[in-house]
C-alpha cells in the first residue's frame, strides 16, 4: 500500500546547480581518523555553506559515515579540525554543538506518543512543559503530522516515523541537520516521495542539511553540492550537473551512474586517441548497418542483449573493435534495435569526457 505524503505543494524533485555563498557553517581541515591500522578519513578538507543541501556519497566504508559522526561529536578525529560557524568545535561534546541528527533506524521510544518523542529533546535541555509542547506542535505542523500527535510510534507507518525524527531534530532548531541515510529504509515509491519533500522541507527551514547517501540518484536529485567519497578522501567535489557530466576519474564516472570507459588501448582502437574517456549511454544513438550520423564518431558492432526498462532501452553492442558499449535506447525509437542486429554506434567528439 503506497502512502501519499506532502509538506506543501508537490513539486517535482530537481538540483540545485549552485549552493548558497552567505558563509560558512561547517570547515573541516585535515580531518584523519584511524581505527587502530585502518585509515578511515585520510585528511579530509571541507567547507559547507549556511543554507546549503549538502551530500556525501560512496560506497560502504569510504569514510562518509565516519565525517558525519565526526562533525556530530559521537567520534573524536585522529587529526585536523573540525569548525561549526566559526567555533572550533573538535573536542567538545556533542549536545555542545549546534547540531542534530536523523538516523536510518529513527530511534524512537515506543513508549511515548508522537508529541512527547517530538518534544524529548527540549526536555533535556530544560525547556519549560508548556513551552516544550507549544514548540513539539509547530514541529509537527511543519511536517503535516499534527494528526498524529496522540498515537504512538508503532502506529506509525515507515514515512510517518521517518517524518517524525525529522520534526525531532528540528525542534531544538539546529544550525546544522546530519542526515545519516534516513531513506534508506523506505521502499523506492515512498523514498521518491521522500526525496522531494525533503528538499522542501530544507528550503523552507533554511537549515544547512549535511547528508549520507550511497544512492548516486538520491544525491545527485537532493543537493546542492555533492563529495564522492573514497579510500577515505574526497575524489571530485562539485554540483551534481558537475559531478555527473564530468566526471574526473574513472571511480566517479562508473560509480555516479553508468559510463563506458575507453582505456588506452580502447582509446586508441576505437577513438584513435590517446588517454581514457568515459561516455555515458544516453549520449550514444544507434544506427542500422550502413547508416552514419554526420559529425560523430562511429564504431560498427553487433547487439548482444537489449533489456527493457520502462521508460527506455539498454542495449548492449559488442563493437568490432573488441569494446563492450552500453546504450540507452530512448522508448520512442522508430526503429528498435534486436539481439543480433548489426549496428552502428555514434556519438559525439564532445560527448567523452577525459579522465584523469
């Protein structure tokens, strides 16, 4: 049973190409943490603008979670130092600094109703009862849960729980929300809807949202910004128009999406040039046998396997030249290439994207 959630209008989910430039809310310089012999974040630098969606994503141990606890205090660095709107904050507490943050689990107290999980964090900052109430309400107001204020959390379906920690962390009215995967748990439909209202949410608060992902699209649809994470470093930092139209190595071009990469012996026997080059499937057209598409370069093939994705096609072509090439197909293909088919495929000069 699907859910159909909304804070405000629905609109569609799009990136924003360029964060906000009013200051700084977090800086990290040299950032290293070492569990025993494992170089976790290896000397990491970083700056998050006030206001900014920001995302970190890689792979599953590739140092992201490890900044994010880091910035939120529950782990202390190795080296470097890590700066919330100016103060240095390395080696405080964290209910000492001016953040909050939202797991993937939710963590919230089955005993409790929805209105006194929500007002639980201004309880232990001392906040009187009425006040704490008054405030846990505007919360739940903000995330369209006041309905649900008396029920418990067991009651609650998985977007409901996921929007109540959301109202949880925003109560105390943070500079800075950590969001370490909180989708992660939905289904795809519900984390769709998500990702939208999320991004809402975040302009209408204002807040700056520091965000953990390892779902390339979920990233590149949320941020303003994105740091591809590996080994423990940042490997490219930019927008996501940047991070996934070029990308600058081979580890951010096949992670980020889907690219065909052209090593040198490739380079040289099917582009005649020298260096790597990645190119994205959707760049790709394909023609029958004999055909060709004027301006582009073109290399002869056969398709191996096509498989049907809804909104398009995935071809694979075994090219002459001994390279395996992905295409996207769009599904308004006049003529929809078979396994089988002699083909060519064409793209354009300015289309691959050198690599480092």
């Amino acid at each position: 049973m699907s859910e159909s959630i909304c804070f405000g209008p629905m609109t569609q989910a799009t990136s924003v190409e360029a964060g906000p430039t009013t200051g700084t809310a977090i800086r990290l310089q040299g950032l290293t943490k070492h569990f025993g012999d494992v170089r976790a974040v290896d000397g990491v630098d970083l700056e998050i603008a006030d206001g900014e969606f920001f995302s970190m994503l890689g792979p599953s141990g590739s140092g992201k979670t490890t900044v994010l606890r880091l910035i939120a205090g529950f782990e202390q660095p190795t080296d470097g130092v890590i700066t919330l709107a100016g103060a240095d904050v390395t080696g405080t507490a964290p209910f000492e600094r001016d953040v909050n943050t939202v797991f993937q689990d939710y963590a919230l107290f089955p005993h409790m109703n929805v209105l006194e999980n929500v007002a639980y964090g201004l309880r232990v900052r001392g906040v009187g009862k009425a006040e704490r109430l008054e405030r846990a309400r505007e919360a739940l107001g903000t995330v369209r849960l006041q309905h649900v204020s008396d029920r418990k959390p067991t009651q609650l379906s998985g977007g409901q729980r996921q929007r109540v920690a959301l109202a949880r962390a925003i109560v105390v009215r943070p500079k800075v929300l950590l969001l370490d995967e909180p989708l992660g748990a939905l289904d795809l439909k519900l984390r769709e809807q998500m990702q939208v209202e999320l991004k809402q949410l975040q302009r209408e608060l204002g807040i700056t949202f520091v965000f953990v992902t390892h779902d390339q699209e979920e990233a590149l649809t949320l941020s303003d910004r994105v740091a591809v994470f590996n080994d423990g470093r940042i490997v490219q930092l930019g927008t996501p128009r940047e991070i996934y139209e070029a990308p600058q190595t081979e580890y951010v071009a096949t992670f980020v999406g889907t690219s065909n990469v052209f090593g040198p012996d490739e380079a040289r026997a099917v582009l005649g040039r020298e260096g790597r080059f990645a190119l994205r499937p959707e760049k790709i057209s394909l023609f029958s046998a004999g055909e060709s598409a004027a301006g582009s370069i073109s290399a002869r093939g056969v398709v191996a396997e096509t498989i049907y994705l809804g909104t398009g096609r995935r071809v694979v072509v075994d090219l002459e030249a001994g390279q395996r090439l992905v295409v996207l197909e769009p599904s308004t293909a006049v003529a929809p290439v078979g396994r089988g088919d002699s083909v060519v495929a064409a793209w354009r000069p300015d289309d691959l994207v050198p690599l480092a």
